[in-house]
C-alpha cells in the first residue's frame, strides 16, 4: 500500500493500535506527522514534550494498551526524556516518535537547526527500544516494530526517529506483521517444586507488583483458593480489587504488615520489583521460602533471595500453580483480615483532616476512575494506600517517583476514558513544575477535577528538614492565587479549607462534565497529627 506521506502512514498504523489521541508539539522536524493525526484523529497540544510523553503514557495505562507521542528532534526529544525514564521504569507501552533533521545530513555534526548529538543513543538510553525510519520503505515496518516493543513484557517506551525529508516522502508499506514475542515457560521442575511448598503452606502471603495486573482473574483465584493475606505494591494496586477482604494491600512495611511477613511460612510474589521506597530500603524481612514469578529473568532474586525462582507469564503460571493450592489455617485468614481493617483504621487516624478529603473521593467517585497521583505528601501518605483501588487501569501515578508528572498523566487518563470522571491529586510544587499544562486543559476540557494541597512549597522535604535539619533549604516557595490563576485560564475554581467542605466541593467537581482546579488550602484544613516523611535514610540520623 502507498501514502501521500508519513503522516498519512502513521494514522494508518495509530489506527491498528487502537489509538484515537495523540500528545505532542507540532515542529518544523514532525509537521507532516501533526498535520496528519490533526486532520484524521485527535491531536492534543501540550505545552512541553515532557507532558506529551507523560500524557500518552497515562493515556496507555487507563486503556490497558498503548499510547503516542509526537515531539521535535533534538531539544524536543531531550524534554521528553524525563518522561520515557518513568515509563521506562514503570514499563508502559509508549510509541514516542520524533522528528529528524534531513537524511543527508544526518550524523554530519553540522549544526543543523534543531539537530543534536547522537540523538538515537539518548533515546536509546531511555527507553526499551529506539530505531531510526532509514527510507520510505522502511517507515511502517519500524513503527510496528516499535510498538510491539513497547508492548511486550516487561513493557517500556520504544522511541523511533523520522528524518523530516522522510516524512514528506510518499511511502511504500507493506503492512507485514511483526512477530509477537513468544511468553517464557517456566522450568518444569521448579514448577513443580514450587507447587510442592504452595500445598504444604498454612499461613501464606501473597505479593502482587505491576507484572500481576495482567494475571487478575488468575491472582484472585489463587487468593481465595489458599486463603492468602494480599500485599502489593504502589504498582499492582487493583490487581484485586482493594475492597476485598484478604486484600491487606500497599501496608508491607507498617509494623502488623512486618508482623505478619515474620510470621508467614510462605511468600509468593508476582511481578515486583520490590523498590526501595516499598520496603524500606530494603530492610523489609521476607520469609525464607520465597516463590518469585516474574518475565524479566533480571529481575528473579535480584533483590531479595528467592528459593524458588519461576521465569514465566505471571497468569500462565498462577494458572498452574492453583491447582495446587493448599488451605491456610482459618486463623490466619482471620488475622489476615484484621490486619487489613487496622492497617488502614491506623492511617485513616494518622492524616488528620484530610481524612475527610480521601473518604470524600472513594465515596463520589465510580469505582473504575482513575486518580492521577503526583508525587506529593497526599499521595504519598494516603493517596498510594489508603485510597482503595478496584483495577490497575485506574491506578496512575510516576512509579519512578519524579515529581511534576502528575498532570500531564490526568490529561492523559481523562482523554482515554472522556465518559468517566478523571482527579489529579498534586502539590503546589509538583503542580508548578508544568503549570502551562492548565492551559492544555482549559483549551482541551477533559472531565478532569485537578486537586492542588496547597502549603506553600515542597511539603515532603521541608518535612525531613524540620525534623533533620536545623535549618529550610530551598523548600519554601512563592505561590500563586490559584483563584486568579484559574480565572485567569478560564477554569472553574474550588476550595476546600475544611474537612466538612470536602464532600460537597468533590461532588461538585467530580459531577461537572468539564474540567475544575480544586484548592485544598492545608494551613487553613489543618496538620496530619504526624507530619509525613519519606520513608528515605539519612546517614547519622
């Protein structure tokens, strides 16, 4: 089949892809591309590349699929980079495709506008996969390459380069199929050894990370089957829903959680890579019998010991594993549901007022919005735990832990689902890092409510000063009327200054079928009765 020209060409696959949004930055280096996703999909122009990474990305996770970011070569793409990090490290299928400057001047180092230094190799150290379109026969083949790459597990952003002369070229594609990537097997002789310790355990742990949430029938079968206390990480939130009573969830490191790893004689873990923020840098105990499933052979008993390593698809293998499951002692069952009342009973106490605002959220919101978290103290605290979550799809927030992504991601999530409602919860700080981004959402007028804590800076930091320190370092900041700033956007605003305006204002914003900035105002709601601190150690301390 031919094309005018790449952008004709690039819909044409976007389309095989299922994807109908795009987020980028038009270019001199990309416009055929623009010009093209404009004309037959939706084209969203973000303000910063950053943002077009971060939103397609989200936009990918809350379809369990893919997403597509279009940028401008060298500084373009180099603004996008941040962002491909935290899709790298989350394992989320991007296709970032970004323009290049003239084929025949390609690589000659002569400063063509707009060119850069082995652009490739940047792209390639951020992302799963990188390529460059070498002629027009080539374009279509590369892009499906590409986005089988980002979709493979474990997953990650595959970044591809078109050379602007490229672009413009008529194109020939031959619309062949890229080989899918075969799953891993696991050892059949580990399988079974691992099944053997499965049947004979009486007081299991299972711990489910994002390499579970494709496995979510299979894991919550498994769960019922043993009788099995649920942990999981930030990642593999909703892989069964939190309202299930086994479902102890993001609450490893609380003192009942360590209890109960103390006590376990089993661990089954799927898909984590247990970070050094979910198990206190790494000082978590885990049971010596320890069964680890994961895709990525890397990742089996990288950081923690495992006696029974199984390299395979996570719901092919818990489909194996349960008919040999074994019963746990009733009273551990029992214990494990008590464990998850008083985690989160403890947590509700601990955040003060704006226990009001979490409530207010899981009771107004349907049960499959997603609640785009930035890296923030109400996220961080309450907002990755106690917010229960009943799919994956619904959970999205920077695995990687940079600040600033938050928005981009509710852009993102809100344009994938535009039927259901979509909630940002950020930081003034975090908010600031892309606060262009609300004239993205004004211009767009996604059904997004943007929650903004408000205290004045970077709460989480300033907290570990005050505790640590003797003295603030660059963590109080200027900030803005978010009143006028929404007015001068053209954006309804809200405020919450106290927990009995929690419910009605989140109702308002939520109900509305466009978007709101909604302003907790922390030093009028109130303290948490414990400030929160990262849970980070500082040498001497």
């Amino acid at each position: 089949m031919t094309y005018d020209n790449g952008g004709t060409l690039l819909v044409a696959v976007l389309k095989e892809l299922g994807i109908d949004t795009v987020f980028g930055i038009v270019s001199v280096h990309n416009l055929p591309l623009v010009e093209a996703v404009d004309r037959e999909l939706r084209f969203v122009p973000v303000r910063h590349e950053a943002t077009a990474v971060n939103a397609a990305d989200a936009y990918g996770r809350a379809r369990g699929s893919i997403g597509c970011a279009l940028t401008s070569t060298g500084t373009g793409a180099g603004n996008a980079a941040g962002s491909l990090i935290e899709a790298l490290a989350s394992g989320t299928s991007v296709l970032h495709v970004t323009g290049q400057v003239e084929s025949r001047f390609l690589g000659s180092g002569r400063g063509f506008i707009h060119e850069t230094k082995d652009q490739l190799g940047m792209l390639g150290a951020v992302s799963a996969y990188a390529a460059t379109v070498g002629s027009a026969a080539d374009a279509g083949r590369t892009l499906r390459e590409a986005a089988r790459a980002a979709l493979a597990a474990p997953g990650g952003p595959a970044s591809v380069e078109w050379p602007i002369d490229l672009q413009y070229a008529a194109q020939t594609d031959e619309t062949a199929d890229v080989p899918a990537a075969t799953a891993p097997v696991p050892d059949a002789a580990r399988l079974v050894s691992a099944a053997a310790l499965l049947g004979a355990a009486r007081r299991p742990l299972v711990w489910a990370g994002g390499g579970a949430n494709g496995a979510r029938a299979e894991l919550a079968a498994l769960v019922e089957a043993t009788g099995a206390g649920l942990l999981t990480s930030n990642s593999g939130r909703g892989s069964v829903p939190e309202d299930h009573p086994q479902v102890i969830g993001n609450f490893a490191t609380t003192p009942a959680g360590r209890a109960l790893l103390a006590d376990a004689d089993l661990l089954l873990s799927v898909g984590t890579h247990f970070r050094s923020n979910e198990t206190a840098d790494y000082g978590l105990e885990l049971p010596a019998a320890h069964i680890q499933i994961d895709i990525d052979p890397a990742a089996l008993g990288r950081a923690y010991p495992a006696a029974h390593t199984l390299h395979g698809d996570a719901a092919a293998t818990l489909a194996a594993l349960l008919p040999h499951a074994g019963n746990a002692d009733p009273e551990w069952t029992r214990r494990v549901r008590r464990v998850r009342d008083d985690v989160r009973a403890t947590l509700h106490d601990t955040i003060g007022p704006q226990a009001a605002i979490c409530d207010a959220l899981r009771a107004v919101l349907p049960r499959d919005a997603v609640v785009a978290r930035d890296v923030t103290i109400a996220s961080s605290s309450w907002g990755n735990r106690l917010l229960e979550m009943y799919d994956p799809r619904a959970n999205v927030f920077p695995r990687g832990g940079g600040i600033g992504q938050g928005l981009g991601m509710g852009i993102g999530a809100a344009l994938a689902a535009p039927e259901r409602p979509t909630v940002v919860i950020a930081g003034d700080g975090g908010l600031a890092v892309h606060l262009g981004e609300l004239l993205t959402v004004a211009q767009e007028r996604p059904r997004l409510t943007v929650l903004v804590f408000n205290d004045g800076g970077y709460g989480v930091l300033r907290n570990m000063q005050d505790r640590y320190s003797e003295r603030r370092s660059g963590v109080d900041l200027t900030t803005p009327d978010f009143e006028l700033l929404a007015r001068a956007c053209r954006l309804p605003y809200l405020r919450i200054a106290d927990a009995e305006q929690a419910r009605p204002v989140i109702e308002r914003a939520v109900a509305s079928e466009g978007p709101t900035l909604v302003e907790v105002d922390l030093a009028a709601l109130g303290p948490m009765k414990n400030p929160f601190t990262p849970p980070v150690k500082i040498p001497g301390t």
